[in-house]
C-alpha cells in the first residue's frame, strides 16, 4: 500500500489486564470506530496506522496480550448476524471506503 493513500483497517485485541485494557481502549476510540467492544475499524494512511501501533505496543504487555490489525478490501462483501449497534442511518461501508473517505 502506498503511504500517500489511506486504508480501511480492522484492529482487534485481547488484553489481560484490565487497566492496560481500559488504556487500549481510550487510544483506539480516539483514532476509530468501535464495531464491538475489542473490535475497531479505523481508516488511516499507512505512517499514521503505524505510530497508531507503536502507541499501542508501548500500552502492552506481549507476554499477555494481543493487539491484531488486518487490511480490509476497499470493496469486500460483509456480512452481519444479530443486532446492529449503530443507528439505522449510519451505514459504515456502503460505495466502500472512498465514500468514508470523502
């Protein structure tokens, strides 16, 4: 990906204990959507998603905890099951992340 361009990035992470969890949490609210509780879509440039994870590697304990952040498709298919927590007018995702972007 090229740093100039931003990108649509699911992070997720299991923290064991619950001040760096309440920590991790507070970073990843101020950068990202929260989609579940341990479960944040965030859509940045690739320089800003890496300090982003610096930030959070800095809050952690690697011998207990996990931070996960994956790179989604600009037009993937998503699925849903269950309750929506967003009102009915907010769609995340639809024309895909350049409509977000824009």
């Amino acid at each position: 990906m090229a740093d100039s361009s931003a990108g649509l990035y699911l992070i997720s992470y299991d923290i064991a204990d619950p001040k760096r969890l309440s920590k991790t949490h507070r970073v990843l609210k101020k950068q990202g959507l929260p989609v579940q509780y341990s479960v944040f879509i965030v859509v940045m440039k690739r320089p800003r998603l890496l300090r982003l994870l610096q930030a959070l590697g800095h809050l952690i304990d690697e011998r207990e905890d996990d931070i996960r952040c994956y790179r989604l498709p600009e037009y993937g298919e998503i699925k849903t099951l269950g309750v929506q927590l967003f009102p009915e007018d907010v769609l995340l995702f639809t024309g895909g992340v350049n409509r977000i972007l824009s």
